[in-house]
C-alpha cells in the first residue's frame, strides 16, 4: 500500500498573513446571488432525492456569503458563481454549485455536528460546511491542494476547519466517529474505513462507479445498531477516488 504524509494543516495554525481576501470582493456579491437563484431554480424542476422540496434555506444562506472566487485558481475567478465545474490543476476539479448544496442537504448538517471531507480540492464545500456544522475535517490527498485549501480557509475565517494531506479512503479515525461523511471523487466501491468511521444514525454522501463509466450518487445511512444501508440517488460524474487501496 502506498504510504501518504500524515501532514495535518490546521487552517487556523498555518497561515496567517499568507493571503487575504481580495480587495475587490465585493464585485462577486451579484454573482453569488445569481448562483443561488440558478440553484433554487434547478432544485424546483429536477425532483431532489427523498422527496425533498428545495434547498434547505440555511444552506442557501451560506452559499450566499461564501467567497467561491477567492478559492479557486485566479485564471477560473471570473467563471467562480457559474453552475459548472472548475479546474483546479492536477486534473482535479471542483464540483458545480448545484451538486455542492445537494450533498451538504444531503448530509443533514447540524450544529453539533462534526464531519468528515473526503477530497478537500478547492476548500470550498469544506467552507460551504464550516458555519452550518461544529468541525470540519477534510482529507486531500494532492499535497499542494491541501495546503492551498488550509490557507485560503484560515484567511477567508473558517476557523472551525482542519485540512490533511493523507489518502481519504483511509478517512481521519482519531476525530471519529463522524456524523456525516461527504466524498468528493468517485469511488469503486464504498471504502470500509469510512462506514467504520461513522456513527450510528450518520450519513455519508459518496460517488461510486468507475472512472470511464457512469456513477451513481449514493447514500449510505448507518442505523443505531450498526448496520447499513445504501441507496443509489441520480447519476455523477467525479474524478476518480485515488490513494492506496488501490
């Protein structure tokens, strides 16, 4: 198996003075508020999973204040509050706005709750998490994203957010159990250390299907005895899941 440093980056331990929020920030507030209208309005015609009736409007709310530009690469700022996918290098992306605030309802946030990313990239669902939940931990697996997404969520105030370089499929065990559990890449297979890693009555949100073929959006509710069920929800598609299990 592949060996990945354990390098923790807290992001309120890094980084001060590295970045701070652009000077101009305000020029994205329009912006912002046109992604929320694009994503309310595609929750009212595509039926949400479970019934569901829209967005949960504190999810909303965070989306509205949260400055997506200042987390991606500055080649991409001006596309930042489209409803699309955005590269970040190292054939990485990061994921529609849409499917961002799918899985963060997905994942019933609570303010007590602590939870578990797989697959940091930008820092942004990370963000979009961090005022709705008690802690974030976020495993990245590129070390050059994940201490990148550190600093910009220590400067941007997301204090309550801690940012490792390791394999996620391997999950974060000593801040266990979580939650809630989201995974931002596709996977083969639901990864066993992540539904050891959750606790009873939890959720986890998680792509699976290979990387050259369709993958399903699914849900893995975990009941207070222990056992688990998944469920598929609509078709994704996310880079793959890497790391050493493979």
């Amino acid at each position: 198996m592949a060996r990945i440093s354990d390098v923790l980056l807290r992001a309120w331990g890094i980084c001060h003075g590295v970045l701070a929020p652009s000077r101009n920030s305000g020029q994205f507030t329009a912006a912002r508020e046109m992604m929320v209208e694009t994503i309310q309005a595609l929750a009212k015609t595509a039926p949400l999973p479970g019934g569901q009736e829209g967005i949960d409007p504190s999810i909303l709310a965070v989306m509205r204040q949260v400055a997506r530009h200042e987390l991606v690469p500055e080649n991409v700022r001006a596309d930042a509050y489209q409803d699309r996918p955005l590269p970040l290098g190292y054939e990485q992306t990061i994921s529609q706005p849409y499917i961002v605030a799918l899985m963060t309802q997905l994942a019933r946030p609570a303010k007590d709750h602590v939870v578990l990313e797989v697959g940091t990239g930008s820092g942004y669902q990370a963000a979009v998490l961090s005022p709705l939940v008690a802690k974030v931990f976020s495993v990245e697996i590129i070390e050059p994203l994940a201490t990148r997404a550190a600093e910009r969520l220590c400067a941007l105030g997301f204090e309550n957010a801690s940012v490792r370089h390791g394999d996620g499929y391997l999950g974060w065990a000593e801040h266990g159990p979580f939650d809630s559990i989201i995974v931002t890449a596709g996977a083969s297979h639901v990864p066993q250390p992540l539904v050891d890693q959750l606790r009873p009555g939890g959720r986890m949100v998680i792509p699976v299907g290979g990387a050259a073929t369709s993958q399903d959006l699914m849900l893995v509710e975990k009941d207070h005895n222990g056992a688990t069920r998944t469920c598929p929800l609509l078709p994704v598609r996310f880079v793959p899941l890497t790391g050493g299990y493979r």
